[in-house]
C-alpha cells in the first residue's frame, strides 16, 4: 500500500463547476497535509495546507481534513481552464526527519 | 523574502559524463534541504536532504551524490550519468524543526530538465 494515494485522473469538469481531488494517507501518524498544484513541465507550487481535521478555505479552494478516516480533499470552486494541471497531496510526519511524502497526483481538466 | 534558485533550467548531457546541479536559498539561514527527481508522468521521488553544512541523508541507492558546502547551497552530482538518470531534478527548502518544521511547507525551485543522451 502506498503511503499516499490519489487517482491519476484525468477529472474533467466543466468550467464554473465543483472540481474534487481526494487523497488518502495510510500512516495515522501522519500531521500536516498540503497541496500543490504543478503545471506540465514546472515545478510544484503550493495552494494550501491543513493540520486540523475540518474544512480550510482560501479563496475558491477549501481543503478538508479527516483523520479518522485517513482522508484529506482539495475543492476547487468556480474551476477556470487555467485551474489545469497536476494537483499533488502530500503528508508530512512528526518522525525522524519530518519528510514530506507525496501522492503521485491527480491531472485535472477544466474545460471552457 | 526566502526565494530558492536552481540552475541550469535545462541540460543535455552524454552517457557516461558528470553532472552538477546547484540549488541556493536566499532569506532564511538553516534552511532543511532536498533534492527530488520526477520521472516523466511520474511522483516525486525523494533523493536527498539535508539539514545542515556536511549534512547529507540518502533516500535511495543511486548513482548520485550530494554535498552542502554552505549553509544555503545544495549541490547534486555525479560522476557517470546513466541514461535512467533522464529527469526533472527539483531543489527544495523549508524552515524550522520540531513542532514549527511539522508545519512548514517545503518551496521549490524551478527545477532542471535533464536529458541524457
């Protein structure tokens, strides 16, 4: 079992809709979650991060968080075609060196 | 502001020559340091980090090395490029350690494209 799972994808929504990226996490130790969204061909830039189990807004993005079941989700609201690109999760734990594991991303497609 | 340069952004080499990618961070002193490769449609893979000068961990066995001459330069190398070393090399930092390190982001750079040919 992977650390840090996501569906590859694609996710095709519409512009304007809901888009909803999951990612599940398999060490229960695990403490910090945060999201990066990478554009093909440049490196990842982060969108958000959570520690608590709840929702977290900014802007048209809310991570949620649920630790109890492992589960930890990114919404984007109001998708824009240049919302496209590879949304990466990624779990930081409180061992050793606190590394940061990542899923290997979810390509999501915003169509006009 | 703490920024991280990395350079060259693009690089074609032969099999069998060395390499040195060099990642420096500004604003900030101790920075904890990484190296990643991504294979292309591939996830990060974790080469290397750093959490001081001469510090240097291992994720897993390769053909590559690290160093951290300085305390806000990271350099990855190697002696004899294989062509299965074709990748996205990514340069990243963070701060702190303990609870606040728990809870920091790691930042990248802009990453070098490397071909081996």
């Amino acid at each position: 079992q992977k650390e840090v799972e996501q569906n590859s994808g694609p996710l095709s929504v519409p512009e304007g809709a809901i888009a909803s990226l999951n990612c599940t996490y398999s060490d229960r130790g695990s403490q910090s979650f945060f999201w990066y969204r990478q554009y093909s061909g440049k490196s990842p830039e982060l969108i958000m991060f959570i520690y608590s189990n709840g929702d977290k807004e900014d802007g048209r993005f809310t991570a949620q968080l649920n630790k109890a079941s492992q589960y930890v989700s990114l919404l984007i609201r109001d998708s824009q075609p240049s919302d496209s690109a590879t949304y990466l999760c990624a779990v930081k734990k409180n061992t050793g060196f606190q590394k940061l594991v990542f899923g290997t991303g979810t390509r999501l497609l915003v169509s006009p | 502001s703490q920024t991280i340069h990395q350079w060259p952004a693009t690089l074609v080499q032969p099999v069998g020559s060395p390499l040195s990618l060099e990642c420096t961070v500004e604003g900030t002193s101790n920075p904890n340091l990484y190296w990643y490769r991504q294979a292309a449609g591939r996830g990060l893979q974790l080469l290397f980090y750093s959490v001081g000068i001469g510090q240097i961990s291992s994720e897993v066995p390769q053909n590559l090395s690290a160093s951290r001459p300085q305390d806000r330069q990271f350099i990855l190398s190697s002696k004899k490029l294989l062509l299965s070393d074709s990748g996205f090399y990514l340069c990243a930092w963070t701060a702190g350690t303990g609870n606040r390190g728990l809870r920091q982001p790691q930042q990248f750079g802009d990453g070098t494209r490397l071909s081996i040919l």
